[in-house]
C-alpha cells in the first residue's frame, strides 16, 4: 500500500462533481426522470485527499450518504453528510444520493490499486452507478 500511495500522491487528479447541472446528457440517458429530478444541479464531489479519494456533499437540501454496504439495513443507518462535509471513501463503501426505495440512486466506490492504473487504465473500475425502480425492478446505468 506505501507505493501506492507513493504513485497516487505523485499524480493529482481533477475533482470531479456530481448532480444534474454537470454531464446532463449522460444523466438523462440513464436515469429515468424523476430520479434525475433528486439530483442538485451540484449534488457532490469527488476530491483527492492525499493518497486517498474523498467524497464532499455540496447539497444541503438533497445530503448525501455514505453507507458500508447497499443491503437495507447498511442503508438505513448511513447517516447524511451535511454540506461541504468531507468523507474519505474505503473500498466498498456505497454513495447514496437519493436513498427512496421507488427511485433510489447510488454508487459503489471500488479502490483498484495505483498500479493496476497505471499499467491497465482501460481495465480500472471507479465505481458503478445504479437507479433501480421498485415497481419493475428495471435497472438504468451500471459501469
């Protein structure tokens, strides 16, 4: 884990905002309306925080939550994060943003080593997204 976060610290990346005012396009192509409408035109953002990813709420009215697994009961305990609060992500955590059982949103953080970056970019997985709708199970997006 030293070198990679050695090789991760060397290498500052952009932060990357999420919500419905960036990449509206991409959005309105996988997620049905009424859940895009959940989204903040700036719901969060991802941000480097040394060698590790963070995750920053920008939304007070819509807060995200950051739970350790995406059964319902992990779920229902993750606690919001109040705007401009920063989490650091761990592998697995789960990135929720609109947590409604008949539209809910969320994203799975997956850490894939610096190296394996590096050498395999076109293999490394950052996350999934999903929007499933509880009445017929149908599933928008994935990675």
């Amino acid at each position: 884990a030293g070198a990679c976060a050695a090789v991760v610290a060397s290498a500052p990346w952009a932060s990357l905002v999420l919500g419905r005012g960036q990449a509206t396009r991409f959005w309105h192509g996988v997620l049905r309306e009424e859940v895009f409408q959940t989204l903040s035109r700036e719901h969060l953002v991802f941000e480097q925080a040394g060698p590790e990813v963070a995750v920053r709420s920008l939304s007070a009215l819509r807060p995200v939550r950051i739970s350790s697994g995406s059964d319902e009961e992990s779920l229902s305990v993750a606690a919001p994060l109040q705007a401009d609060e920063i989490r650091i992500l761990r592998h697995g955590d789960v990135i929720v943003l609109n947590s409604n059982s008949a539209n809910s949103l969320w994203l799975r953080f997956a850490w894939v080593e610096a190296l394996a970056l590096l050498q395999e970019p076109q293999t490394a997985k950052v996350g999934t997204a999903r929007s499933t709708h509880a009445h017929d199970g149908a599933v928008a997006g994935g990675a």
